[in-house]
C-alpha cells in the first residue's frame, strides 16, 4: 500500500509511521508527505528519511481572509495522484476536509484524535480533560467522514490522568500512545483486515460496532 500523510506541524505520528514501515510492521510505504504550511516541522523531519515531500501552503488559498477550498483541495489531489497515494493518513493535518474530498476518498482516510472520542472532538482536547476533571484521556484512531471527528471508530488506547498533571504531561502521555496505535491501525487497513464496507466498519470479517481498546 501506498501511503500519503498529511501533516501540519512537527509529524511525530508520521516519523513513527515511516518507521514503522521501515520495521515490517506496515505492510505499506509512505509515498509522499504533504504538508499544509511551509513551517511545518515535519517537513524536515520527512527529508531527513529521505521521503518524498510535497507543500500545498493552505495559505496562498486565502482570499481575503475566506479559504478557497475548492482550490486548496485541487491542489491537494495533484502529490496524491502523482505518488499514487492509496490511503490519507491524516497525521496532525489541521486543515478541515470537505464532504465533496472525503467522499472521493471514502474509506481511505484515517485520522487520530487526541481524546477517547465521542469525548473532546476538536482542538484543546487536554486542557478541557483536565477542567473537566476526567479521571482517563487517550486517543482514538478513526475513518475520516465528513463530520469532524465523528467517523466510525477503530482503536483507542487510555491513559490515567495523574493529580499533578499539566497540559504538557498529559499530552506527552497520550502522545506516546498515539505513535501505538496509529500504526496498528495503519497495518489492519494496509493488510486488509479492517474493510470499510460503505461506512460499516469490520475487522477480521466481524463487525466494529465498538472501537478496540489497546491495553
């Protein structure tokens, strides 16, 4: 399988992912990295692996202060089908996907969110744990649909919040989960164990009606 992950920050997700599938544990390679801002850290992160790198800058779509998606995700589909990308792997990719992208590609994207989903979707997800007094936090990896974080989940993985924690240390935690089970869930789909099935998910041949949960 190959692999096109989108990152708008330092691409920690996709570092563990590209070793990943350097170890043998993903069936799959990273065809190209793209990334939606030229600071994005990930960026040299990518060319230090000596991956393929492509920058659609979200911001020369900007218009007035207005996004021009349309534009934006046109641009989006030129490294995807010149690397013949055949999964989306968002990885820290801060841009919202339209409804019109995510059906063409239904099925083939997945993305990770910092927070035991349907809990916390959207941004600050660790300090709203924390001043909501959560007693656990984690990170979901999920299908990509067009309701923002809202895809059908895969796999999930906990971790205690600690009465010392800080946004920092609780994110650090969760973190070292995510570079866990975003490769799992990667290899399930690139080994065609997990199917999507027009947006009914199963693993093994049986139905996901629940997201597994990793230790």
């Amino acid at each position: 399988m190959r692999l096109a992950v989108l990152i708008s920050g330092a691409g920690s997700n996709m570092v563990a992912i590209a070793r990943a599938c350097r170890a043998g544990q993903i069936p799959a390679e990273i065809a190209v990295v793209i990334a939606d801002r030229p600071d994005a850290g990930g960026i040299l992160r990518a060319r230090e692996l000596g991956l393929h790198v492509a920058l659609v800058d979200r911001g020369r779509f900007r218009h007035e202060g207005r996004l021009d998606r349309v534009a934006f995700e046109a641009a989006l589909e030129e490294p995807l089908r010149q690397h013949q990308a055949e999964l989306l792997i968002l990885a820290g990719f801060m841009s919202v996907l339209s409804a019109q992208f995510v059906a063409r590609h239904a099925g083939r994207i997945l993305n990770i969110h910092p927070s035991l989903l349907p809990l916390y979707p959207g941004l600050d997800t660790h300090a709203r744990a924390l001043a909501a007094g959560e007693r656990l936090h984690g990170a979901s990896v999920h299908f990509v649909t067009a309701e923002l974080d809202g895809g059908p989940l895969i796999l999930q993985s906990r971790v205690p919040v600690l009465p010392e924690d800080d946004v920092g240390s609780l994110s650090a935690r969760v973190h070292a989960q995510e570079h866990i089970i975003y490769p799992m869930t990667i290899s399930w789909l690139a080994s065609r164990r997990l199917q999507w099935n027009g947006g009914s998910p199963t693993l093994d041949g049986l139905p996901l009606e629940a997201p597994v949960q990793h230790g």
